[in-house]
C-alpha cells in the first residue's frame, strides 16, 4: 500500500509565481520518478485479497473467520468500490458470528458490516440501523459498554451518509456520554469529532468548530498517529467547506505528515491526501488544477487497481473543467488521454457516461444528438433505485444550460422549474447554490417568454435566496472571528505553558525525595488495585459465559424475562407450525455402528438440522433419541412460519437425499428421513427449577407427531391446516384422509416442491 505522494502542492495559476517547494516534496519527486515498485512501496490490492481468502479457507477459528471476512468487505467496499461484494461479505461474516453462538464475535460482525458497506442504498440503510439495534442489545445484556460506544459510533456516520441530522446527533452524543463513563480519552476524543460533523450538517457552524476543537486538545494530547490523522483530515474539511482555505491547507498537510513519519508509508494514503488538497485548489476557484498530477494520481489508481481511488479523481477533474466551462479539454482528456476509462463508464457508471457523451457532441456542433443523450442520462437518474436529490437539481441545472445555448427555452424552463422544486424539498444548506442557479435562469427565460408574472416571482425568489446565501456567509465570519479568537487564546496559553515549565525546574529537585515517597506508597496501592481488578476480571468473564450459556439453552426473550425475574411464564401461541423429524430404521443401523460412531454421525445430521432451521427462522425445541423437534412462529409471532417450517423440511429432505447418495456410492451408513408439519395452538414456556428446557405443548404437538409416523421417507407430510397456509406458495400432492393414532382420520398432503 505505500509509493510516496507529495504533501505540499505546487500551484501553477496564470500570471502568478508557484509557490515555493520545501525540500520534503523535492525528495518526494526523485522517489515517485526512479524508485521500483518494490517492498514497502507497492500497493498489492489483489494480493492482499489472494491472501485474506486463503486465510479465510484455511482456518476453521470462528473469530479468524469473522476478521477475514471484514477485511475482505473493507478491502471490496474502500478500494474496488464493488458495494455488492462488500455486502455479502459482511453478511457472511454476520452468518458465522451467528453460528459461534458468541455475543462479542457478533457484535463485531455486526459493527463491521457498518464500517464496510454504503448506506446509500435504501435497503442496506434499513439493514445498518436494523444491525446497530441488535448490537446495541446484546451491548446491554453482556453489559459491554465499549461495544456499545462503538454501535452508538458507527450509527452515527450512518446516519449523517443519510443526512439524517437530528438522529446522528442523538447516535453521537450518547457515544460521548458512554466515552465518558468509560473514562477513555480515545473515545471522548472520538465522540467529540461525530458530535462536531453532525453540528456542520446542521450548518451550526460555530458548535461544530468547537467540538473539533475539543477532539484536537484531546488527540494531541494523548498523541496517537490514528488519532491525530482523523482530527487534521476532519478539521481540513471543516475549513475548507467554510471557504477558510489557508487553515484547510495546512491540517491536510499535518495530516499528510502523520503518514510521511509512519513506517511503512502508506501510498494510498497520500494519494488521498493529494486528492483532498486538490478539491481545496477547486473551491478557492482560482486555481488551474495541473494535468500532469492528475495523470499520476490515476495512473497510480488504475496500476494497482484502487477504483475508488481512480473514480474520485475522475469525477474531481471532470467537475474541475465543467466549472470551468473547459469542454475542449475535458474532451481531448476522455477521447484521447483515457479512452478506454471512458468506454468503461458505459458499464460502470452509465448516466456519467451518457452525460459526456452529450457534452462531446455538443463541442462537435452536433446538439441534436446532445439532445438525446441528455434524454438517455436523464431517464437513468430517475429509475436509479438510488436517487440523490441534490445530484439530480445539479444535472437539470446543467441540462437547462444546454437547452437555452441551443434555443429550447421551453423544456428549459420545465427542467429549471425541477431543479428548483427538488431543493426545496432538502434540509441541507448547501442546497441554495442550485436554487440560485435556478432561479436566476428561470427568471431570465420568462422574461424572455413574456411571461412577467412568473419572472417577477422568480426575481423575488432570488432576493430570498440571496438574503439566505448572505447569512451563511455572515456566520462564515463569525466562524473566522471564532478561528482568530481561538487561536489567540492558544498561544497565551502557550506562554503560560513555557512559564510553568521554567518554574517546574527550579522546584524538580525538591520534589524528589516526596516523589520516592510517594511513589513506594502508590506501588503498595496499586498492588492491591491490580489484585482487585484481577478478581472483577473474573467475576465479569463468568457473567458473560452464563448469559451466553443462557442464550443457547433459551430464546433470547425467554432468558431475558428469568434474569430479569427469576421465573419465566408460560405463554399461549394461538398459531405456530411444529415439526418432527425421524430417521427410518435407526435401531436396526445404531446397532451396527460403536457408540462414539453413533453419536459422531447423530451430531452430523442434527449440527446441519440446526442450520437450516436458523436460517428459517425457525426454534429449535428439543431432541429425543432420533427424532427432531422444532417450530415456527414462536417465542416470536409472525405470518411466515407456516412457510418457513415447509422451506426448511423441504432443505432437510434435500440434504439428507445428497448425503445419502454420497455414501452409498463408499459403501458408507445413511439413513432416510420422514417429516411431519402440523400448524395450531400451543402453549410454551420452561418448566421445573433445575436443568429446565423451553419446550410446549398442546394437542398440536401430538398431531405433529402423528403427522410424522404416517408420513413417508424422502417426503414432507403436512396437515390440511398446514396446507390452507401453504397452498399457494407450494405444490402440493393430496393423499386423502389418512388414520393416525388415537386421532382418527386426517386430511394430509405431501409437499413436492415451491410454486416457481
């Protein structure tokens, strides 16, 4: 991960000097252009993946399994951008943490899906905020209040991915409230930065610095390199996006230290930093970014295959030269620098793809056929399953500039008008730029038209937006007397530092024998401490292992009720489908195999049992010899469970067949299996105050069974009330009324496949 990138940037503006270069970016220079990439220098991104994979099928340790598959969905979502992969991977990492049956690995698993997918997408926000909930349970019944900070931690940035505000600002503060309770600096410094963005979304600019402020005291405080990149990198962006671009430059160059003194370097860090540096030359509006940097920087992207890397440069250089009004170069850059980068847009990003190609034919006097690729882009934009409403006022502000250079005033005006109404529908402040490009364009087109009514509202409507834009500029002054103030406040805190330190000299000596004093007194005591905390440790470590304990013997919300009250009721289910399972001729085959043979091949099939039915969603309730018991619909009641119970017997008859072939072909033992499914009231709960079990009971449980013995190998007997559930979504064979034990006769069907 690690080829060198300078820190300081060499400005190159017309009719103005370049600024000077220190000696730190001329050794920078001789590295990017004689060193190999060798060693400490090279980025291998498919090789770290080669390995974590083969880390990941070689060990068969749960937590290995669970940080090779977040490393995987890290290395997917940050470098590859393939969002897809990232989450399955860390779905699979959740799956394994599942199976462990261990809150702290699942916890874990739980975060790291947070920190390793985007919440861009509708469904994986709902499932970020759906997993945090769950962390955030298990956080509080293994009393893991550092797991908890973390959950609180990553629910914050996913939320402010969202622009959900007001909820970020609750997920980070109550970070902050934990840290603290915690008495962890590293965490109150954390929960400060989290704290201090949610107030910049909010454009509550003046909180914000402070927050940021209180992070930096304490992260230079403690000193941690991680720390301290974190601080600089978020205090540039706070700077820079309040146009206080001196103070931006140099935390982007304090952060870019951090890495220079780090072993080894890492490149792609730099990279980054060169990146940020270069949307600062942007915003200043002044500068002329240079080409041949930009060059590098995605020659480096694409030759060691960082695709988010590469797509940001892309799309920086490109916003760069449409600000610009630079087409001619934007076109020479795609057509004839990167043509096969450009070509690759069509596949991966689509409607960027259509857009230049609009901006291409329009600079070839072609705007006809401009025309229709706007159309083209456009139509992608609105059927995205992702819409981002303020990228789609940007677009119709861009395409009305190119209906009104070509005439088409009409539909200009209908794409303005878009623009303007989908700002008005966002809370983010940043929003008024668009409404004043918008509003200025409508005005000037219904002018135009003769239409003075709608050109006077929309006059008006600028002098708002006006009025708007000047007040956030006039808090951007507050924010700098802020800024000045703070750092005159620093700097006479400085001096007194210096004194206190000369008048510390003059008393070292003095202190010393009370200083051996006391400290021989604070060994004795932290003797006793150390032996104090050891206890605890333990005490904790037991407390764990008995809830988790607590948790595979008992549904979660059954444990929860006998911690809480030493009792668990017992409840009524109006409605739940039971399951029995039963091996043919298990007597006859037990008897040829030893003991430990026997219970080896029982906790095969029953072990795979268990994860069917978790997959379902299914409870287990019990094992008696042979026969398997378990149920849907319960200790949690739901529509599906009549269908879930089906899927999974129709998964378990599946995988008992496949095994069975596979051993009949080494002469091995196999067994075959009938399945039974009733479906109606029971009731649940444990009974017994030693060895106790979740078990239920009713006259469905017994039907069940019935439904079991009368059914047949390789096949899935259900009752009629099982088949009234199941009707539609399977297809089902009618056997007719069937007699069952002391239970006469009963409609039963067998289960051949699910409805395609």
């Amino acid at each position: 991960m690690n080829f060198p990138q300078m820190i300081r940037r060499q400005r190159q503006i017309s009719e103005k000097p370049a600024y000077a270069f220190p000696a730190l970016v001329s050794l920078y220079l001789c590295l990017i252009t004689f060193l190999p990439m060798n060693g400490s220098t090279q980025s291998l991104l498919p090789d770290s993946i080669t390995r974590e994979w083969m880390r990941y099928r070689n060990v068969r340790d749960d937590s290995t399994r669970v940080v090779c598959l977040s490393r995987l969905a890290f290395l997917y979502h940050d470098y590859l951008e393939d969002e897809i992969t990232a989450d399955s991977l860390s779905e699979a990492a959740i799956k394994v943490a599942e199976m462990s049956l261990s809150p702290g690995l699942l916890m874990q698993a739980y975060n790291n899906f947070l920190e390793s997918t985007d919440p861009e997408s509708d469904i994986v926000y709902r499932k970020a905020v759906s997993y945090s909930n769950k962390a955030f349970q298990l956080a509080r019944i293994t009393g893991n209040l550092q797991m908890r900070w973390h959950t609180c931690k990553n629910l914050a940035q996913v939320y402010l991915a969202k622009f959900n505000f007001n909820n970020a600002m609750l997920a980070s503060n109550e970070a902050l409230a934990i840290a603290h309770t915690l008495k962890n600096d590293t965490l109150v410094a954390e929960s400060y930065l989290y704290v201090g963005k949610s107030h910049g979304y909010k454009n509550q600019k003046i909180e914000a610095f402070r927050n940021l402020n209180k992070m930096k005291e304490m992260a230079e405080m403690i000193g941690d390199p991680g720390m301290l990149r974190k601080c600089y990198s978020e205090l540039s962006k706070f700077y820079h996006d309040n146009n206080l671009f001196d103070d931006a430059i140099e935390y982007k160059e304090k952060e870019g230290n951090i890495i220079l003194n780090t072993r080894p370097i890492d490149s792609i860090a730099l990279m980054w930093i060169q990146v940020g540096l270069q949307l600062i030359d942007i915003q200043q509006k002044n500068i002329v970014l240079n080409e041949q940097k930009v060059k590098k920087i995605l020659d480096f992207a694409i030759r060691n295959r960082i695709d988010r890397l590469k797509v940001w440069e892309f799309g920086l250089y490109r916003k760069h030269l449409l600000e610009s009004d630079d087409i001619e170069t934007l076109y020479k850059f795609f057509k004839f620098d990167y043509p096969d980068e450009f070509k690759k847009l069509y596949q991966t990003n689509p409607e960027m793809y259509n857009r230049l190609k609009a901006y291409f034919l329009e600079f070839e006097h072609k705007p006809d056929s401009a025309y229709i690729y706007f159309k083209k882009a456009e139509q992608i934009l609105i059927t995205a399953p992702i819409i981002n409403d303020i990228y789609l006022a940007n677009f119709y502000n861009r395409y009305g500039q190119f209906l009104m250079r070509h005439g088409w005033n009409r539909e200009a005006i209908v794409k303005f008008n878009q623009s303007y109404s989908l700002c008005l529908l966002l809370t983010y402040y940043r929003k008024f730029e668009y409404m004043l490009t918008a509003s200025r364009n409508l005005e000037k087109l219904y002018k135009e038209t003769g239409d003075y009514k709608n050109a006077w509202y929309y006059a008006s409507e600028t002098l708002k937006i006006s009025d708007s834009i000047y007040n956030i500029l006039k808090t951007d002054q507050v924010l700098n007397e802020e800024v000045k103030l703070e750092r005159s406040q620093k700097e006479i805190a400085a001096e007194k530092d210096r004194q206190k330190i000369r008048q510390g000299r003059n008393q070292l000596y003095m202190m010393a024998g009370g200083t051996m004093f006391f400290f021989i007194v604070s060994l004795l005591v932290y003797r006793n401490f150390r032996n104090q905390k050891r206890s605890n440790i333990l005490l904790d470590e037991a407390k764990k292992q008995s809830d988790m304990l607590l948790l595979n013997i008992l549904p979660h919300e059954t444990a929860e009720e006998l911690k809480l009250t030493g009792k668990a009721s017992a409840r009524r289910f109006d409605e739940v489908t039971v399951m029995f399972t039963d091996f043919k001729d298990f007597t006859q085959a037990s008897e040829r195999m030893t003991a430990e043979e026997l219970v080896t091949e029982i906790n095969f099939y029953f072990s795979e049992f268990d994860n069917i039915i978790s997959r379902h969603n299914i409870e287990k309730i019990k094992i008696i010899g042979d026969s398997y018991m378990c149920a849907g619909g319960l200790p949690v009641a739901n529509k599906t469970h009549a269908t879930d119970v089906v899927r999974a017997a129709l998964e378990l008859q599946e995988f008992i067949i496949t095994h069975k072939s596979q051993r009949d072909k080494i002469g091995g033992t196999s067994f075959e299996l009938r399945i039974g499914i009733h479906t109606g009231p029971v009731v649940a709960g444990i009974v017994g105050l030693k060895k106790f079990a979740y078990d239920i009971w009713g006259d469905t449980v017994n039907t069940a069974s019935r439904m079991e013995s009368a059914g047949e190998i390789n096949k899935v007997n259900i009752s009629g009330e099982t088949f009234k559930m199941v009707k539609d979504q399977f297809i089902c064979t009618y056997r007719g009324k069937v007699t069952a034990k002391h239970k006469g006769e009963i409609d039963m069907y067998f289960v051949d496949r699910p409805v395609a």
